[in-house]
C-alpha cells in the first residue's frame, strides 16, 4: 500500500469557525480570572459563558469547556483533601461554631450542625422568636437542611444556625435542638415561640427540650430556598452558598442597627419620643406612629383597637396610647420589649461568661489514664479533630439518604395528593351534588319498570 500525500491540498473543505475545536475553546488567563470571579459570585456556567462571548466577539468556547473549568478550579481549591475535609477547613477558618456525629461504629457522617459567631450574638440578644424549616434537594446525598431563623427588632431575619440531618426523627432533632440549647449563654435565654411547620416529631421534641416557648405553625426561609435551588453539588458549595447569604444578612442587620441610632425623621423629634431614641429600634417607632394616628379614631375603646400589636411586637396599641394622651399614665411606664440596637452592644463580652475548659480537660486526662491502648487511640483521634479539623476522617454518605423513615403503603393517587383540603361548603356542594345525581338515576332505573307494568295490565 502506497500513500501519497501532496502539500497544499486538502481531501474537505476548510472550517468556516472553530467553535467546537478544544484547543481554540481554551481559556487565556483574563478569561479564567473572570471565570473564577463569577463562579464565587454564583453565576451560571451559561451566563459565564454569554459574558465571555460579549467580551470577545471571536470567543469560540462552548459551555462544556465553561463546565470543565469550573470544575478544575473547585478541585484546585479541595487539593488533596476530602470532601468533609474541605468542609471542616472552610469552617474553621471562619471561626464557625459546629458540631458533627458519624453512625455507629462507622465514619459516614450523619448530622451536621453550625452556626456564624455572629449568629451566636444576635440569638441571644434576640432570643424571643425562632422559625424551624427544612429545604430538601441542596445536595447530591439529599441530606435534608433544617434553617432556624432569629427575628431582630429591626424586623431583619437573620439565620442563626444551620444542620444537615441523615433522617427526620426524634433522635436527630433531639441532637439538633441540645445544641441550638447550648448556645443561648444566659440563665434566661431560649426561646419564646417558635414557629414550625406541621412535623410533629420535630414538634414533640421542641415540647421537651424548650418547654417553656410557644409553638406556632408556618413555612418559612424562602430566601434560603430561592439561593439554594435544586442542587446536585457537594456539601462544601452547599456551605459556601449559606455562608454568602449569612455575610449579606449580617451587613444588611448591620445597616439597620446603625440607621436606628443615627437617623433621626421629623416626625421622631417630639417630645413624646425623648426617650425612645436610641433606645427602640426605627422598625418600632414607625409601629407606634401608626398607632398614634389611629387614636383620633379609637379613642379609649379597646373594642375598637383590637389590642394586638402589644402581643405580637411588643409595642403599645392605639387604646393605650390614648391613656397615655389623656394623661392617665406616663409612657415612660411602657414594657418595652425593643432592645438597644448598637451592633457594638450586640457583642458578648466573654470575661463576664466565664467560660473555661480545665475541668473538661481534667477529665479528659484521666478518662484517658483508665482506658486500654484502643480507648486511647479514640480518645487522641477524637482530639486531633477538634484542633485540626482538616484531618477529620468522616465521609460523606455513599448514597441518597431515605429522609422519609418507614416505607409507605400504596395509595390511590387522589389520596396522595398535596393539593388543599376542600372548605365546608365545598364538602356540602358535593354531597348535594352527590345525592341529587343519586336521586335522578333512581328515577331512571324506576322508569321502565313502571311501563313493563302497563303493559303487563
């Protein structure tokens, strides 16, 4: 076989463009700095992609090599480490408070709970209400994420602990709820109310754990919801997406504490008010100006105020603040709940907490004497993980966590469905309806029996 091959002649037709040809797809070093900035940013790979293209009329990559590169810059930042190793690096390195539990006898991690250092400060400075939810599908194991959510008085809601649950039971909001428990640091603190949906294991254990609270039914954390999407990623882009709307939470609450002290209306500046500025937040004095122009109306009758925004903000309603018009008492007499709202007064000082570990650590020294070569070596693990938690052995789980418990039986579709229940006169039309169509298909049938009749005669 001879094979003959003549320069300057080609067996097909030259490409009018590249597009599609790996090496002219390739990004140079401003486009993967670009890339690398949107991808921190949370922009998708085709929004990526259009932008490049925006900059550089000839660019001629395709949105799988936007894919590929992503995916080599979050392997370059893990390196050799593992996933929950990734994980424990990133939140020890901004100094999160969190705890984790493998299952028995076994390195796969099965609950996950942290919370900002910030978040530990404003939970106990705002310590009245909480709302409990779960987002499903933020990760590829389908690990469910239960959100408790703080309310300052501001009217802000602020994020104040996170977790990871392998099952929704008893045992694993029991663990989740001891530690939300253990960080409100004052005698008095926990929570007033709290505000879940209708789960009633996570109900009985809030009953148990925080028995004095108030529990309320609602959904709630549609913002986190909306942030996460339906994600297939690993728990460190999980954490990373949480961590950045924690970081914008906290700057906007931040504003808002800052605008309360400073900012001072018109309307503020009479002497009803002398005593409130800098002490209530401008989310409350707005209330009570509401209040004030609906005492021309009310007057005294508590008939007519209907008395709620003192149980639901803490804040005096239109009837008391026309006793207060009128001279009866004083409105410095007011129970104000509205704490002072500085972020500098938010900071805890921990001198006066007096939190130590000699005791814990004494202990720790003579478990460790007692025990035999293998309790120690759990002992110097378990250790090793808390003051460098990039070396923690845990995995994530190997397969899609069941969050749904026992298997269910099979039902008919119309009794599975999630649409509402039907109203009372929507139940009376039916059965109406029901009865109606019953009594005309009675005379049907009765009809040719009556002729047979006849004819018989």
């Amino acid at each position: 076989m001879v094979l003959k091959v003549m320069c300057g002649h080609h067996n097909h037709e030259l490409a009018e463009t590249l597009v599609g040809h790996p090496y002219a797809g390739r990004l140079n070093m401003s486009e993967q700095s670009l890339l690398v900035d949107m991808t921190k940013s949370k922009v998708t790979p085709e929004n990526i992609l259009l932008t490049l293209k925006q900059n550089h009329d000839r660019n001629v990559t395709t949105i799988k090599q936007i894919y590929n590169a992503r995916q080599a810059y979050k392997r370059s930042l893990r390196g050799s480490r593992t996933e929950l190793q990734q994980l424990m690096m990133l939140l020890d390195r901004d100094k999160y408070i969190h705890w984790s539990r493998c299952a028995d006898d076994l390195e796969v991690v099965t609950d996950l709970f942290w919370t900002h250092p910030k978040a530990v400060k404003l939970l106990n400075s705002f310590n009245v209400v909480f709302l409990m939810d779960f987002t499903y599908k933020t990760n590829r194991y389908r690990l469910p994420l239960l959100e408790i959510v703080g309310v300052t008085s501001t009217g802000l809601n602020f994020s104040s602990t996170f977790a990871f649950l392998s099952t929704k039971r008893k045992i694993n909001f029991t663990w989740v709820l001891e530690k939300l428990k253990g960080l409100f640091l004052t005698s008095k603190g926990g929570p007033k109310v709290i505000v879940t949906d209708r789960d009633l294991a996570l109900m009985n254990v809030i009953a148990n754990v925080f028995p004095e609270s108030y529990q309320m039914l609602e959904s709630g954390h549609w913002s986190l919801k909306k942030v996460l999407g339906n994600s297939m990623d690993d728990l460190c882009s999980c954490w990373d997406s949480i961590h950045n709307v924690v970081i914008l939470q906290h700057n906007k609450i931040k504003a808002s504490f800052e605008r309360s002290l400073l900012l001072t209306s018109d309307p503020f500046k009479g002497y009803i008010y002398k005593k409130l500025i800098g002490c209530v937040s401008r989310y409350a004095l707005d209330l009570i100006v509401k209040e004030l122009e609906r005492v021309q109306q009310i007057g005294l009758d508590s008939s007519k105020c209907g008395c709620v925004l003192r149980r639901t903000f803490g804040v005096p309603y239109a009837c008391e603040l026309a006793r207060y018009d009128v001279g009866l008492i004083p409105l410095g007499e007011f129970h104000i709940m509205w704490r002072r709202l500085h972020f500098s007064n938010v900071e805890l000082n921990e001198t006066e907490l007096e939190l130590s570990i000699k005791d814990e650590l004494k202990q720790v020294e003579e478990r460790f004497n007692e025990v035999d070569i293998g309790g120690k070596v759990i002992i110097k693990q378990n250790l090793l993980e808390i003051t460098c938690p990039t070396l923690t052995s845990m995995v994530p789980p190997l397969h899609k966590v069941k969050t749904k418990g026992a298997q269910k039986s099979k039902v008919q579709r119309r009794e599975r469905s999630t649409t509402r229940d039907p109203s009372y006169f929507e139940y009376v039309d039916a059965f109406h309806s029901t009865i109606e169509s019953s009594t005309v298909k009675s005379k049907l049938q009765s009809k040719p029996n009556v002729v047979k009749k006849r004819e018989f005669q």
